[in-house]
C-alpha cells in the first residue's frame, strides 16, 4: 500500500538514496539538501519535503521551496505529490522541475496549465558529459578568449545580464521585484564561486554558472551572453572553462538542461562533448 507523508531529518539517507539512483535528474534537489538539509522556511535551500512510500521505501518524492517551485522526482504519483506539498504549505506554485512526464503530470493534476508562461510548456534536453571528455574551444587553447571566476567586481554587469537571460530564456516580466531577486542571487552566488566569465582583453563578454554541486558532480545553469556578442564562440569558453576548473576541483560529470528548441545552446554543448540522455521541465508559471 503506498503512503505520503511529510519527511523529517531522519528521513535523509532514505530520500538521498532514492535520489542517487538517477543521479542527473536530482542535481537541484539533492544540492538543496546537502545546502540546507530537510529544513523548510524562507531562506535560500530551504523547502518542504514529501514522499511516497511503498513497503516502506520511497517511490517518489518533491520538495516545495523558498522560491516557490516544486521539483519532483516521481515516476509514480506526481500529480498527488504536488497537491500533498502544496496543501502542506500553502505557498503558490511559481515552477515545476524535474522530468518531464513528472513535471507535465504535476502540472495537469494541479490544474494550473493556463498560467505557464510557455503556451504549451517546452520540454527540455538532459545532457551529461563526463570531464574528461571534455572538448576545449579552439579560442580558448590559442588565448584569444580567456575565462576567470566571477568576482564582486562584475555584479552590476552580471546582474544585468542574468535579467536579460531570465526575460529572454524563462520569459519572466521585467520588474523590479526581478531585479531585487536577482540582485540577491547574484551575490550569493559569487560570493559561493558558483559564476564564470568569458573575457577578451579583460573584459567580460559572456558568463555561465552551476546551480548544483554535488561531490564529484556539477550542473551548468544561466548561460548567456549580450545579444550584440553572440556568434564569436563566448559562451562556450565560459561554460568550458567552468568545467576545466570544476575538473581540476576534481569533479568528474556535468550535467545541463537546455530548451529543446534551443538549437545554438545544443550546438554550444554538443560541441563541448554533452551527449543527450534524456528529458527534463523547467516550466515557469504566471502568478494567480
């Protein structure tokens, strides 16, 4: 018989568990979890976690977190799962992550389709590349782009950029409370060594991130460069010279996700050497 509950600290071996066993769809929530542990509340990491478990083991499991979103891993049960955490917290639903038919499941069962900002949501690529196969760019061997973790120094222009990435990619609204959540994020981030940049003669001319870390494990998030810098190969020095560092910090896998219609991010990756292994939702919604 299966059974949703809430989970508690003694629950995270068995949830950590559950999760290790597909590694690059639970980058997020498993970040999270070694970030904050299964403590719920307002402040960065946090959420509440739920389960369903059958004979006692987990077979699926969400979190609901301080930003609102959901992120499952549940190949049974989705759409309960997010009508459990949701009722538990009472907090809106701004997102759902995590693979896709758990993610579109979700979505269905919570009712909420017609407030996606995507019209129908798009699914998304799960890529993995294991660092040792890692492709550098050309501009990046001969020097005449370079990279440099991002410094305290580089905010305002990141910040700026990473508003143009979310209104261009997430499609969100330009708006001030965007720019104050990003203001934030932004020097959380930097301050954690979690941003990059492309440069040419000093100067940034890209960025990419990781918004997961795991030992051994990296996931590659907020790829973007200026739309007048585009087409130069910058983005992919930033995101290759990320892995190059996290490689020599001695991870081993990256993981990223990218729009299925995104077709230069693809070729960006692909030529990095990310291999396609599977599907993945990042679906925004629109507020109620």
């Amino acid at each position: 018989m299966n059974d949703i509950r809430l989970l508690t600290p003694a629950d995270l071996p068995a949830l950590d568990a559950f999760l290790a066993t597909a590694p690059a769809s639970n980058m997020i929530m498993r970040s999270n979890l070694k970030n904050a542990g299964l403590v719920d509340g307002p402040k960065p990491y946090q959420g509440a976690y739920a389960a369903i478990f059958k004979n006692g083991a987990i077979i699926a499991a969400a979190a609901h977190y301080w930003t609102n979103n959901i992120i499952l891993f549940a190949p049974t049960g989705a759409g309960e799962l997010a009508e459990f955490l949701h009722r538990h917290t009472q907090r809106p639903v701004m997102g759902l992550i995590g693979p896709w038919n758990d993610s579109i499941t979700a979505l269905d069962h919570l009712g909420v389709r017609h407030r996606t900002i995507d019209k129908p949501p798009h699914q998304e690529i799960l890529y993995e590349l294991k660092l040792v196969d890692l492709v550098v760019p050309a501009n990046l061997a001969d020097g005449s782009v370079n990279y440099r973790p991002a410094t305290p120094d580089d905010a305002e222009t990141l910040i700026g950029w990473r508003i143009d990435y979310e209104v261009e990619t997430i499609r969100y609204e330009r708006t001030a409370a965007l720019e104050a959540r990003v203001r934030e994020t932004m020097a959380r981030t930097i301050a954690g060594k979690d941003w990059w940049v492309a440069t040419v003669n000093g100067t940034p001319v890209a960025m990419s991130s990781f918004n997961a870390r795991l030992s051994g494990m990296v996931q590659v998030g907020g790829v973007h460069t200026p739309k007048h810098l585009r087409g130069r190969g910058y983005a992919r020095v930033a995101v290759a010279g990320s892995l190059l560092d996290a490689r020599n910090d001695g991870a081993s896998l990256g993981i990223l996700f990218t729009e299925i219609t995104n077709t230069p991010a693809q070729k960006i990756y692909e030529t990095l050497g990310f291999k396609r292994i599977g599907d993945y939702a990042l679906i925004m919604l629109h507020a109620e």
